[in-house]
C-alpha cells in the first residue's frame, strides 16, 4: 500500500466486519474462474477475505500483499495456510503471473488510476482476471466533511498533510483504461443501506477507514483529538440521523469491476 503513514486499527476495522464482507462477497460471486493457480489480494487488510480466497480457489497459491504491518500480523492468524507481504500497490511486482488479483476497499488509498489499472491487467496470466472493488463516496457527507471539519478548526496545521481515500475517477474513465487489454469487462455500482447501531455510528465507522489518517496525526494530543471527532461527529449528525428505534442508516455506494484478460 502506498500510504505508510497510517496505523491502522484491525479491531477497529472489523467491528463492521459484516457490512464490509458483504461487498467483497458480491465481488467475488462474479469472478469468471473455475480454478486458480495463483492468487493475489491486493489489499488483503486483517485476511478475512484472504481466507475467502483460499476456500474459493482451495489449489491456489494464494498471497496477501498490504501496507499496514498491524493488518499484516492479523492477516497472518486468520489465513495461515496463504503467504503475505508488505508492499506499495504502484510497484509490487508478482513472482510469476496472477490468474487472479483482487481487491477489495483499497485501491481507492492509492493514485495514479491512469497507470496503476493498466498495469494491473497487464500482469496478469492470459485468462487472468482483475476483480475490484472501491468506495465510490467522496462526495457524502461521511468522506467530505472529513476534509471540511480537518481545515475549520484548531487542530488544521496538524491536518494540513494528512492522507485521505483518493477520489475515483469518472465511472467511464475506468472502461476506457481498461477496456482496450483485456477480453471481457464487467463494471457495476452498488449502494448497500448499512443499518449502524449505537452513538455516533458512522463516525465509528468512519474511525476503522477514512477518518484513520487525521486521527493518527493528533495521537500526539489526546486533547485535541477527542475535540476533532467530536467536531467531525456534531456536522455528521444532521446528514445520518438516528431512527426511530436507535439505528443509523448509512449509504454507501461501490464501485465494482471485474476485468478479463
């Protein structure tokens, strides 16, 4: 992963751990492989869908590549029987050729779309497929007021230069890079209506993921990091309401893409 500078939280990450499966499992259903050789997932986080992989494809070779090295050690006790390795998604060269590189919520940290998705296909076996799937939410509330709230307050020289999930590019734009490499191509968006629960869910949600980087930049000063979430937490609030029976509902729309080579 190309972003180093974040620590990320494994327990935090998959107290959702339901709601996030569900678009990875999706994903996988439309992988046109009866079988595989070799398997990569890109991204692999805390390995839960890495073991997936190793159930879906159980003759494989299967490796988990990430940048985090507390999602790297989870990764390792949840799928023993798969390798993993810490690597930078814009460099990381396979040994030998993928029938399958997938990823699932990660491509979307990293830029250079433009290059990064033709040189994806491009190392994969013939017949190999690239499955992907981003969250396509830079412009809800839950991904724009972290920029928002990061420069309106006390705390904005300390966030100044923290990382943040990149936009994606227009929804056509990956059709036309990719589409001239490969044999098939299968692109599809989903909005999944993820029902939270508890006080300011989706800032909790929002604390294993996106929000990560601005809070690793105030661990320094408890203080003012309490202060930034619950700043970020009170403009949330009027945009993702509790319910009638104490739920939040939160929108969150994806981006799949399913490339054969």
């Amino acid at each position: 992963m190309a972003i180093t500078t974040t620590s990320w939280d494994p327990a935090q990450y998959l107290r959702f751990s339901n709601e996030r499966l569900r678009p990875a499992l999706d994903l996988l259903a439309q992988v046109p492989l009866a079988q595989a050789a070799q398997v990569t997932d890109l991204g692999c986080g805390a390995g839960n869908v890495t073991a997936i992989l190793r159930q879906r494809f159980p003759a494989a070779a299967v490796c988990g590549i990430d940048g985090s090295p507390a999602m790297l050690e989870k990764a390792r006790a949840a799928a023993p029987d798969c390798s993993f390795a810490q690597g930078d998604f814009a460099i990381w060269q396979p040994d030998s050729p993928p029938d399958l590189i997938y990823s699932n919520a990660a491509l979307h940290w990293v830029g250079g779309h433009e290059t990064l998705f033709p040189r994806l296909v491009s190392l994969l076996a013939p017949g190999g497929v690239l499955a992907v799937q981003m969250p396509a939410m830079h412009d809800a509330p839950l991904r724009a007021l972290q920029g928002e709230v990061a420069a309106s307050g006390p705390w904005a020289e300390r966030l100044r230069d923290a990382g943040f999930a990149r936009s994606l590019l227009p929804t056509g734009s990956y059709y036309d890079l990719i589409r001239p490499h490969v044999a098939s191509l299968d692109m599809w968006e989903t909005t999944y209506l993820h029902v939270l629960q508890g006080e300011d869910a989706v800032t909790e949600w929002a604390s294993g993921s996106s929000l990560r980087p601005f809070l690793d930049l105030l661990d320094s000063n408890p203080v003012l990091r309490a202060a930034f979430r619950t700043a970020y937490s009170a403009a949330l609030r009027p945009h993702y309401p509790r319910r009638a029976d104490g739920s939040t509902l939160l929108p969150f729309r994806r981006l799949f893409i399913v490339a054969r080579r």
